[in-house]
C-alpha cells in the first residue's frame, strides 16, 4: 500500500488547526502530533505551514495564545480558540461538508 503523504487544500489547515484547537488549550508541536495522530498519519502539518497559520489565526482573532510551560517543562506559547473562532471553525466544518458532500456526488457519478 503506497503511505504518500497527503497535500491539504488551502485554507484546510486553518480549519484543521481551529477544530484541534477547540479541544482545549494547546501549543504548536502538539497541535501537528495531535492531527497526525488522528489522521493515522495521513496529514502531516511542517513547521513551516503550521506556525504562519497559527499566527494568522491569531492576528484574526479567532485564536488566543499566552506563553506556559510544557509538561516537559519547556516555556512554549499555548492556544485557545476564541467565541469568534469558534463560529468561524462552525461557518468553515460546514462548507467543508458541503464541498466534501460535492466531490462524492462527483465521484459516485455512474459514467
């Protein structure tokens, strides 16, 4: 079976990140390990896409961020989603059914 990793839609990430992110306050390397983890490795968010949309998020509002220590005991910044972030993580799941519910009628389309 071919493990290629996947490529996320632009603006999936963002959605991604808001959903982790309303399960409770968490930092950015454990937001990548936690989608990982869920996906089964599907989805694998690179620092370098992961920490710029954590700061748009924030610099949108959508996403609160205060510095804590790790259970490592590291200082890292730690993320909390927002009233405002979480209509706009509502408003995305649901476009996000409606593309998705789009791309199956597609591809179930008998030829």
């Amino acid at each position: 079976m071919n493990s290629a990793k996947s490529d996320l839609l632009q603006g999936t990430l963002d959605m991604l990140i808001l959903k982790v992110v309303a399960l409770g306050p968490i930092h950015g390397y454990a937001i990548s390990r936690r989608i990982q983890r869920i996906s089964k490795a599907v989805l694998q968010v690179q620092q370098g896409s992961l920490y710029p949309a954590l700061h748009r998020l924030e610099k949108r509002g959508w996403l609160d961020a205060e510095w804590r220590d790790t259970e490592t005991g590291r200082e890292a910044k730690f993320y909390t989603l927002t009233k405002t972030g979480r209509k706009q993580l509502e408003l995305e799941t649901v476009n996000w059914n409606r593309l998705s519910d789009a791309v199956s009628m597609i591809l179930q389309t008998a030829e």
